[in-house]
C-alpha cells in the first residue's frame, strides 16, 4: 500500500513539475527559432490563432458599426486603407507592399470569408488595438474611433471593390 502511493505521488509530481521544467530549458536554450523566415509550426499557429481568436472575442465590442454606409464613408474609408493598410494586407486585384510580403505571420487577406464572418466589433477590436507578435499595430492611438469605424465599413466593402477604388488603391 505504501509503495503505491508513493508511486502514485511521485507520477503526480513528475506529471506536474517536467512540463514547465521542460518548457524553461527549451525556452531559456534558445532552441525555439522565433525568425519572421520561418514559418510557424503546427502547435505555435494552433496556440498563437486560438489566443488571438478567444482574446478579440472577449474584448470586442458586441455592436454594428454606428456609421451608415455611405459613398462618403467608403470614400474616407478608402483613404485610410491605402495610408494605413494596403502596404501589408493588399487589396483584391492590389498586390500588397514589400512590407506584407515580408510578415509572419502574413497579413490576412481582409476581404476573403474568414475576415469578412468576423463581427464589426471584432474588426474595430482588431483595427484598434492590433495584434500582439503579428505586424498588426493598434491603431487607437493615432486615429478616432470613427476613422477605425470608416477603415471597418471599408473592409466590409473590399470584396465589392469598383475597378475605380482599385484604380485609387493601385500604386
């Protein structure tokens, strides 16, 4: 009975203490390759989407964009996306930058399904805050919130673009 719970304890201790023992010595060996060049494994893409996916989620606001869609506002829109987003994610027809070419994670292509099935919220969340260890700066801190509201509405926009926004947008 003894030798049972003393292998019972010791299972436990070990089950409890060797992962993070084991996670500081890979961590602190330098072993993991945390180059923009490389592309990310399999458990580092699952952890890094899944924290991004659950974290947005639980911050964003639960509310629609508040501005009408507008000539006017798709206009603004456009013109905060080709000051501020176009150089890393690109536009339908519109190659992005050399700097979007260079990101690992890559930019998003913000006009595809799993961008456009995001809330307004959780793209103003997004727009405003950005995303830690992406590329994605917070924009809060320069812009008003209604121009992150324009940029949304504009995103929401892309996969319709006219050929004359992506004439304004082309290089």
């Amino acid at each position: 009975m003894y030798d049972l719970k003393v292998k019972f304890a010791l299972g436990v201790l070990v089950g409890v203490l060797l992962p993070p023992v084991v996670l500081a010595v890979v961590t602190l060996a330098g072993w993991l390759d945390m180059s923009a060049t490389r592309p990310p494994g399999l458990i580092e893409e699952l952890v890094g989407s899944t924290l991004s996916d659950r974290s947005v989620a639980r911050r964003a606001p639960k509310t629609k964009n508040p501005l009408p869609e507008t000539p006017a506002l798709l206009r603004a829109g456009l013109e905060h996306y080709r000051r501020d987003c176009l150089v890393c994610h690109g536009a339908p027809g519109v190659p992005q930058g050399e700097i979007g070419r260079g990101l690992n994670p890559p930019a998003p292509d913000l006009w595809s399904p799993d961008t456009q099935e995001a809330s307004d919220g959780e793209l103003f969340w997004v727009v405003a805050h950005g995303l830690r260890m992406t590329g994605m700066p917070g924009w809060l801190p320069s812009r008003s919130e209604r121009e992150i509201w324009e940029m949304v509405a504009f995103v929401r926009h892309l996969p319709k673009l006219t050929a004359e926004e992506r004439g304004a947008l082309a290089p």
